[in-house]
C-alpha cells in the first residue's frame, strides 16, 4: 500500500464518511428489528385473541349468529384487516397417523374466516396462500381421553407445496383416565418468497392412540399476514 493510501484514509474526512456509513447501517438494523418486532406483538396477541375466544365457546354452537367467534375478532386499523387472516377447524376427532388432515372455515355473517388473501380447497385439504411475505402460522391441538389411554405423541406438520415442513407441533398424551383434555399451540413465522403457496396438513402418532379424540372445537390453525404488500396496502 502507497503513502499516499495511508495517508488518505486516515483524514478526517474518510474517517468522517466511515462513521456516517456506520451510523446508517447500525440505524437500519435497529429500525427494521423494531419493525418486525411491532409485527410479530400484535400477531401473537391476535392468535391469543382468538385461542380465548375459542376455549370460551367451548359448548357453543358457532352458526355464524353475534355470538360467533369472529364477531368479537378485532378488524380495525391495517394491522388486523380480514383479508390478512385466515383460520380453519378441524372436522375429524378420530386420530389417523400418516394422513392429510381436514379442515373448515367458520362462518360468520355473509363471510367465512378465510379472507381474501388466502383459499381453502376441501377436495385436497389445502390451504392456497395468494401472496408473497411473511405470515404468523399457527396451531392449536386439543386431544381428549374416552376410556382408558394410552401414552403417546400425536404431531401435525404443515408442509408447503415443496413438500417442505414449515411447522411442525407435537402434544405428549399421558396414560391412564385423564378427565381434562391435552392441549398445545405452536407458532413460527414462515416466508414465502413468490406469489402462490400452499400449505397442507399431515399427523402421525406414536403407540396405540384409540382412545384419545381430537376435540375439533378447540383444535384449529390459523395464519396472519405480518409483512408484505397486502399488509401496507391495504386499508
């Protein structure tokens, strides 16, 4: 290295320009952390949201009347549109191991809780996910002892159209008469970095499970758009 080389990148001016740079980057960092951070809060608080109301209707039919689950659902402001949210039930109790899980939407008003961002084919048991970003995917699972159990594992995976597991959750079953269920809520937040994907359902179990019941009430999953066009535009 010249003289000269040293002698210019120690003057003020270069060292000026260096701190500037640091400044910016160290900003940047710290401000898309913040971001992402006020995103990922109000995700969670909305999937706690939702599990209360869920665990509060345990007995109740949801019939899409004012007392249904996405009627006390907060929908104001950009962060909590519908078209960013969707969420299904599970239709099946019985416990199936190596097999694509059914689900359903609720129905509320003229609606279901499927929004616009998203599309449920029953036929293959997948759910179409329009647009690229960000997205909080959850699960909740609630297993149920009929007689006498067994202990176990019972897992669900989420894989995308890639046959990749984007989520995967597994509640442990203990053995023996157990009078109140088993619960889990996973999360995680997946990216998809292209328009159009798809997420499909798959559980498994170990040991004998024949006498544990998925409750379908209060098992379901569901996923909210954190970051991406959608979740700007939008109002």
């Amino acid at each position: 290295m010249s003289a000269s080389t040293d002698v210019e990148s120690q003057s003020p001016a270069s060292r000026s320009r260096s701190r500037c740079l640091d400044t910016f980057l160290t900003v940047s960092v710290i401000a898309l952390f913040i971001m992402f951070a006020i995103a990922l809060a109000g995700a969670l608080w909305f999937a706690k949201h939702i599990e209360n109301e869920i665990n509060e209707r345990k007995s109740r039919q949801l019939d899409g009347s004012t007392d249904s689950l996405v009627a006390h659902l907060p929908v104001s402001g950009n962060a909590y549109k519908m078209q960013n949210f969707a969420y299904l039930r599970a239709t099946e109790s019985e416990l199936k191991s190596k097999y694509v899980m059914a689900w359903e939407s609720i129905p509320y008003g003229k609606g279901h809780t499927v929004g616009s961002l998203y599309t449920y084919d029953e036929n293959q048991k997948v759910l179409n996910v329009k647009e690229s970003g960000s997205y909080f995917l959850y699960v909740q699972l609630s297993l149920s002892c009929k007689a006498d159990c067994q202990s176990g594992q019972f897992t669900v995976s989420f894989e995308n159209q890639n046959n990749m597991k984007e989520l995967t959750c597994t509640v442990s079953l203990p053995d023996g008469n157990r009078k109140e269920p088993v619960s889990r809520t996973c999360w995680r937040v997946v990216t998809f970095p292209e328009n159009g994907n798809r997420l499909l359902a798959k559980s498994e179990f170990q040991n004998t499970l024949d006498n544990w019941a998925l409750e379908m009430n209060d098992s379901g999953f569901g996923m909210f758009l954190v970051d991406g066009a959608q979740a700007v535009h939008h109002t």
